[in-house]
C-alpha cells in the first residue's frame, strides 16, 4: 500500500476548503434573524435597485450583496404560498421572501399596486427566463418592516 505524504494530504484539504467556500459564497441563508438588528447599508426604491443591477451587476454584488437594504416601490403581486412580495414588472422585477414569523402580518398588510418599505437582506440577481425572452430579478431574503 502506497504512503501518503502529510503535504499531499494538506494540499488536497486546502482545494476542498477553497472549493467549499467558493460554493458557499454565492448564497444567503433563506432565514436570517440578523435582519431585525441590521442597519441598512443603503436606502433606495425598488426601481432604482433593479437599475442598478441591470447597468452593472458586478458593482451593484460589490456595493448591496448580503447586506441590509431598505427598499421602497409599488407592489406588484403577492405570492402567499411561498411568502413573497414582488415589485415591478415581468421585465423589471424585485423578488423579496419574508421572514417567516412576519409574513402573515406584511401579506396581510401589503395589497398590489400601494408603495410599501422592507429591510431585507439582498441575494443578487438571478437569470432566467427562455432565450427569447430572458428575465432578471433581483433577489431579497429575510424582508421584515423596518
């Protein structure tokens, strides 16, 4: 049976670690309590967020990713089942999940087409869509009222 070396072995743990952290770089926990303590590193409509991720998403992940935000904008539909408000339109969109011990009360407060204000915690945005006819909606977790 062949020897295994100890740096071997320390090489291989240290691509595993990187590999594990570069995954698990990319995503936001669906629940995260801290938002009731976070302050917002910034406060904007949901208009001007979106814009911001559609004129340059790298800068826009460097300046909102994973931080408290405070959105404002028209609600665009509710979407009771998975705990959801949107703002916008199905080309420009803001996806916010609520905390789970606030979503009754924000869904039973929130109606289409009023302005309404979330803290939440911002994921990014994600791609989807078809080739035709692409989407990107920009992706908030944890949404509590400030």
């Amino acid at each position: 049976m062949p020897r295994v070396r100890l740096r071997h072995l320390v090489v291989v743990a240290a691509w595993a670690a990187i590999a594990c952290s570069a995954a698990c770089a990319n995503s936001l926990p669906e629940q995260d309590r801290r938002i009731l303590e976070a302050t917002p590193a910034a406060k904007l409509s949901s208009d001007d967020l979106w814009k911001d991720y559609q004129q340059n998403a790298a800068d826009a992940d460097r300046r909102y990713w994973g931080r408290a935000v405070e959105i404002s904008g028209k609600v665009a539909g509710l979407v009771k089942d998975k705990r959801q408000l949107l703002f916008g339109d199905e080309n420009a969109r803001v996806r916010a999940s609520l905390l789970d011990d606030q979503a009754d009360a924000i869904l039973g407060e929130a109606a289409e087409g009023q302005r309404f204000r979330l803290k939440c915690f911002c994921g990014g945005v994600e791609r989807g869509g078809t080739s035709d006819k692409p989407t990107q909606t920009v992706m908030l977790k944890s949404c509590v009222k400030p």
